[in-house]
C-alpha cells in the first residue's frame, strides 16, 4: 500500500507539474484549428466568388472596361484559340499571333465569321529569339490594344530527366516561354499606361505551385511567369491595369498528346473551350488563379501538401506518362 501511495503523489505532482504545458498545447491546437478553419471559408468564398458568381450575374463589358482589341499568341490551338474564341463571344477585336500562316487565316476567319468581329494576325515565330519582335511592335503600334493574353508556350514531348533534354529545347523553352510574355508586355503596356485601361492575361500553370520533377524547366519557366505577373500587377494596378497569372492543371489539348489519359477529356481535365469559357469569367476578379473551380481544388489541396509528398507523386506520375509515350514511340 505504501509503494501505491507513493506512486499516486508522485503521480500527482507530475500532473501539476504538466498542467501549463497541457493547458499552452490546447491553446496552440484551438489556434491551429481556428486558423485553418478562417483559411478554408476565406478559400470556399473565393471559389464561389470567382467560379460562381460569374456564371449566374451578367457579364463583365470587357470591350468598355479595357479597349477594343486583344492580342492572343499562340491563338490557332489550344487554349489561346478557345480564348480567343471567347473574347469575340463578348465582342472584342482579336489578333492572333502564331507561326503557322495557314492557321491563323483560317482561326481569323472562322472567329470573325462566327462572332462578328474584327481580326487581324501577324506571322511570328517566337523561337527564334530577338527576331519577330520589331515587326510585332510595327503591326500593333497604331491598335487600341486593350487585352494582352501570353499563351504562347511550348511543353516537353513528354515528362522526362533534365539531361535527356536536347539544348535546342532548352533555348526553346526560355524564348518561346518566359522571352516571348516579356516582350509582348514590354511592346503593350507603355499604350495601356497612357490609356490608364487593360488587362494582361499570362498563362501560367499548376507546375508552379511546387517543384515538379520531370518537368523541371517547363515548372520553372510558368513559375517565373507567374511570379512576374503578381508583381508587375502591383507595379501597374495604380494605372489601371489588371495583371493576372492563370495557373491551370492538365487541360485535354495537344501540348498534352503524350498520354491518353491526359490527352482525352474527363472530370479533372477539361476540353480548352470549357476551361476558357470559365477562364474569362475572372478576368478582373483574381490576380491569381486556376481559372477552373474543380482545379482550385486540386491546387488548394497541391499548396497544403508537404514538398516530399508533391515531388514523389510528380515522379510517380510522369514515369507513368514517360514509359507510356517511349512505348508508343517504339511502335
């Protein structure tokens, strides 16, 4: 009886002892959980503000709130068409900025056609380094540009190890991906200044929002993109310009023809025509977004992962998507 005395008072006093610890680790878990708890509504009314809202109020008067005209590279495929497509749904002029003339008299004709605009396009290859940009800057110097959409961009055939890049990529990927928004705003944004009006749309990616193995210098080539955005947006907000940096995941477009299953559209990959007409929707609401509710999600969920947990998932999932296309490459 004496030992279980003991073993009681000893008991006891331990537990005075401990009973601030407890009481500081209850108030710092009620903390944590509150914080995440404001994090989450904040997150939730963001979406609703941003996703749905939109779609059941009237539309934004882009053509008032910005100008006349928009400028849209790399407008004859993908994503840069369907948005383009959806500008001239709201009665905005578009030019489109591509390579491939063929293309673009053909995406020209069928968005005036269709939506009763005015198009225009100019020839250029973004590839090719100072090149294409004077006679860029010649094409647009007389246009009320109003709206300014970098698409341009190029991906990797498929996912794969930075040294099986050829170096042709890689100068690529720096010139047709980050030189090409630097220079289209550094052409636009001195007519938006004076106008005190316009918005830059620059399509970024879900790549950015941690280090994505396998896609090393395309992740690295939309985070500058997307970091660039939010700090020129307040460098310029002041003017009147609205900077916003899309950030989506895989959208079901050729860039992604290397899998068939990101290549086919499904729940959490959309077609480019569905994900812009949600796209445009936020333009003047959000500096920074997806873009897509069901992508927000995901890139909500992406930004809460620990780093390890992104990077070992990014690597299991583009080896996945590298065998697939090395396999078919066999064929």
């Amino acid at each position: 009886m004496a030992a279980v005395d003991r073993f009681y008072l000893l008991y006891r006093e331990i537990s005075r002892s401990c009973n601030f610890y407890i009481e500081a680790l209850a108030i710092v878990g009620a903390w944590y959980t509150v914080r995440k708890c404001v994090s989450l509504a904040i997150d939730t009314y963001s979406m609703i503000r941003l996703h749905l809202i939109p779609k059941l109020g009237g539309e934004i008067d882009l053509v008032k709130r910005y100008g006349k005209w928009a400028v849209v590279t790399g407008g004859t495929d993908g994503i840069g068409k369907a948005y383009a497509q959806e500008l001239a749904k709201r009665g905005v002029n578009i030019i489109l900025i591509s390579r491939s003339k063929e293309k673009l008299e053909a995406v020209s004709r069928s968005i005036s056609e269709t939506y009763k605009v005015e198009t225009d396009f100019i020839v250029a290859d973004f590839s090719k380094g100072r090149e294409p940009y004077p006679a860029i800057k010649e094409a647009l110097k007389d246009r009320e540009i109003g709206i300014l959409v970098n698409n341009v961009g190029i991906f990797y055939p498929y996912p794969d190890y930075f040294t099986n890049l050829s170096e042709d990529i890689l100068w690529d990927m720096i010139n047709v991906n980050i030189v090409s928004a630097n220079m289209m705003m550094h052409i636009v944004l001195p007519g938006m200044a004076e106008k005190k009006k316009g918005a830059i749309v620059n399509i970024s990616s879900a790549s950015c929002c941690q280090p994505t193995p396998m896609l090393t210098i395309y992740g690295a080539s939309k985070t500058y993109l997307d970091y660039f955005s939010r700090a020129l947006h307040y460098e310029y907000a002041s003017k009147g310009i609205f900077v916003q940096s899309l950030t989506p995941f895989v959208i079901a477009t050729k860039m992604v023809a290397c899998s068939s299953v990101t290549s086919k559209r499904s729940f959490f990959f959309p077609s480019a025509e569905e994900y812009a007409s949600h796209a445009v929707s936020t333009l003047g609401l959000s500096t920074r977004t997806t873009g897509y509710w069901k992508h927000a999600i995901k890139f909500t969920l992406g930004e809460q992962l620990p780093e390890w947990i992104w990077a070992w998932f990014a690597m299991y999932f583009f080896r996945i998507i590298r065998k697939e296309a090395l396999t078919c490459k066999v064929k």
